[in-house]
C-alpha cells in the first residue's frame, strides 16, 4: 500500500492561519471535515467507470490540466487500476516534470513489483534532481527505503541521508542515529559523514551525548585539530562532553595542553582570579543564586596580589551554606600542599569561611576565618592515594546557633596548588 501522508504535510496553509483563535474558523472545520468524510463516502460507492467518464471529460476539457490528470491518478490507484494510474501519472509529468508528487507515487507504484528494482533506482535520481534543496523530497523517500529489507534500499537511504546532512541543520542527531542503524555501527560514520565542516563536527555531540563513544570523540578531535577547525566553542563542547561521560582524566590532559601557562607552577587554574570565569572544565564556578548574598564580583581596591581579588558580600538576613567559588583539579597520588589567601571584613556568625578539597573517600579542610581578618594565609598539606576527580572550593556552614545570620564581605585570592617532590 502506497503512503500519501506528505500530501497532509503542507504547512502554513491559508485555512490553518484563517482557522487559528476563531470560533467561526472552528465551525468551518468542522463543516470541511464533514464534506471531506462524505466525499470518501461516495467515492466508495459510486462505480469507477463513472469517476473515470467524469475525470477523462475534465483532462479533455484542458488535456494539459496537470493537477487534472494527477488527481485522475490518485483515484484510478485508490481504486486498484493501477495500469490506468500509472498512466495518469506520467500524462501529469509530460506536463509538468517538476510535479514532484507524481513522481513519488510512480516509484511507490513500481516498489509493488520486485523486479523494478533499477526502475526504482532511475527513479530516485531523477526526483532527486529535480530540486536537490527539497527536504520534503529526500526524507520521503528515505523513510520509504528504510522500510524496505533490501540491499539497493539501503544505499538509496544512505544517499539520501548523505543529501540531507548539509540541508537539515536542526535535524542532524537524527540523521547520524539513522546513518548509524544502516551502517551498523557509530565507528562507521567517522568515514561516512562528509568532509564538511559544518557537517562533521557536529558529530562530537552525537559521539559525546547520544550514543556516548568519547573514544570516537577524541578520534573524531584529532581530525577536527588537523584540519584547522579547533574553535572555543568546540573545545568547550569537548570538555563538557567528556566530563558528562566521566572522563575526567583524559578531559584533564586537553585543558591542561590548551592552557599550558596556566600550569607551570600551579595545578589550579586563574588561582589569582586575573581572568574571569570559565564556568565549565576545570575553570572555576560559581553555583547559581545563594539566599543573602548580596553581591559578587572582582575587586581592585582590596587584593594581597595582581591585579584584583574575588569578593562575596553577604546581606545579613540569612544563613546559607556556601560552596563557592569551587574548581575540579583531576589528581593523582602524591604528596600536596594547598596555599591561599583569605580575609573578612564585619563577617557574623556563628560560622566562619574556610578551604576545602574534597573527592572520592577523601576531605580536608582549613581553619576558619570571620569577623575582621587581614589577609591571612592558608598552607594546608594532604596526601592522596588515588586518582580522580577532586573539588577545591570556599566554604562556609550553616549553623543552628543563635548567632547565625551571615553578614558582611568575605575575599579570596592567590590560591595555589603544588605536587611536593616533583
């Protein structure tokens, strides 16, 4: 049975726009959906060789009526003459060759014989070249042909996919998952999927989020930073892709070779806060809207080095727990000391600010620092003894006492981090 649905996919019709937030469109609706119900109603009755006089006197009246002998067509196949059908419809390309839909039914017509399989073929290239840019087009006769169990149908769809992959911008995950069930595997869409830039890259959110191969990502990485394609924004997908799939330790050597300046003497990344503020990777964060802080920013007026330091100043109305800013650090056993600078100005609270790194089975803090401190250093020493992902951060706790509301201006600067006998 042949499928007709792209002819009820027009969109943005003139009823569609008359029809919207009208009664009145409403009951016209209605009374056109009737009609159309009873039209179906009396084509099931009335005899053929009635419909055919009446359709023949219609094409004799202007014998090149395309849409006539198209129409002619769709009746004569509905009614099972497909001889007659076919006729019609190739009367409607005589006509009109770019009368796409008749082309459609001609191939759906010559996919009942299984022997049409190079008439089929012939067929798809020339509505292809009608209009190549036509979507509606291509993705018809690529569902049709992932439908059918044949070696021929599979590389009509996979041609048609290849068509659509630079048209289709919103619409690529799809293809790739598509390209993917007909090349039975993701491997085989690194050589499949055109050289286009546009195109191919892409791909790193298919490999990253979709079917979750970061092994094919970094492959697919490689070719994107030989070719001269590397931007910001794919790095950042990169990172942010990997750190989805939990890999931290391979995330953590391509931020480290792009920033390698960063890295030359310190395993925390913009640890004076010169630069603001990554929000992703292994920069630092800082997580959403907190109750009572009252402004975050970058200060010159007061900073122990540089050019600025970090500063969160808090409204006295609250009593939240803080965890920002925080950083990920990929680490490996060894022998660490951490080094920072804190100070307060009229912080309240039972409460008080201190540095934390935390990871698997693992947490060791400094001491706190409130009410109205100097710069005041924090050395704080710790061993490792296995790899992962670890969480630097400025903390402060809640607190149940009486005294509990914070207030006041907490600043952050000059945050190292050194492996010890390296």
């Amino acid at each position: 049975m042949a499928d007709y649905t792209h002819l009820a996919q027009r969109k943005n019709s003139g009823l569609t726009f008359f029809l919207k937030g009208s009664a009145l469109g409403m009951l016209v609706f209605l009374l056109v959906l009737v009609g159309i119900l009873l039209a179906a109603e009396i084509i099931k009755v009335l005899p053929s060789s009635n419909l055919e006089v009446k359709f023949l006197k219609v094409t004799k009246v202007n014998p090149f009526d395309d849409e006539g002998w198209y129409a002619l067509g769709r009746i004569a196949y509905y009614l099972g003459d497909y001889p007659r059908a076919e006729e019609a419809f190739g009367r409607t390309l005589t006509i009109n060759r770019l009368f796409y839909p008749a082309w459609i039914d001609l191939m759906w017509l010559s996919l009942r014989d299984s022997d049409q399989e190079r008439e089929v073929i012939n067929l798809i290239k020339a509505i292809d070249s009608l209009n190549p840019m036509d979507n509606r087009v291509h993705w018809e006769i690529l569902l049709k042909a992932m439908t059918l169990d044949a070696g021929w149908a599979r590389d009509v769809a996979l041609g048609e996919i290849e068509l659509l992959l630079p048209l289709e911008r919103n619409r690529r995950m799809q293809l790739f998952r598509m390209a993917s069930m007909l090349l039975g595997s993701d491997d085989a869409l690194l050589t499949f999927v055109p050289g286009d830039r546009a195109v191919k890259t892409r791909l790193l959110p298919y490999f990253l989020y979709i079917s979750k191969r970061p092994d094919l990502a970094m492959t697919l990485w490689d070719e994107i930073c030989a070719r001269g394609w590397k931007s910001n924004a794919l790095f950042k997908t990169m990172i942010k892709g990997l750190f989805y799939n939990k890999s931290y330790e391979v995330s953590w050597k391509l931020w480290t070779n792009r920033f390698k300046n960063e890295y030359k003497e310190n395993l925390v990344f913009n640890g004076g806060f010169e630069r603001s503020f990554l929000s992703y990777g292994f920069s630092w964060h800082y997580q959403g809207k907190v109750k009572g802080v009252k402004r975050v920013r970058f200060v010159h007026f007061f900073k122990a080095e540089g050019r600025r330091s970090f500063s969160i100043e808090f409204d006295g109305e609250h009593n939240p727990n803080v965890m920002n800013p925080y950083q990920y650090i990929y680490l490996n056993p060894g022998d660490y000391v951490l080094k920072a600078l804190l100070a307060t100005k009229g912080v309240t609270g039972a409460s008080g600010f201190y540095v934390e790194v935390s990871g698997p089975r693992f947490r060791v803090t400094s001491e706190e620092v409130k009410g109205d401190t100097a710069w005041k250093k924090i050395e704080m020493p710790f061993t490792l003894k296995s790899p992962g992902l670890y969480r630097l951060s400025l903390r402060r706790n809640a607190t149940k006492k009486l005294n509990r509301f914070l207030d006041g201006q907490v600043f952050f600067d000059g945050v190292r981090l050194v492996r010890l006998n390296e």
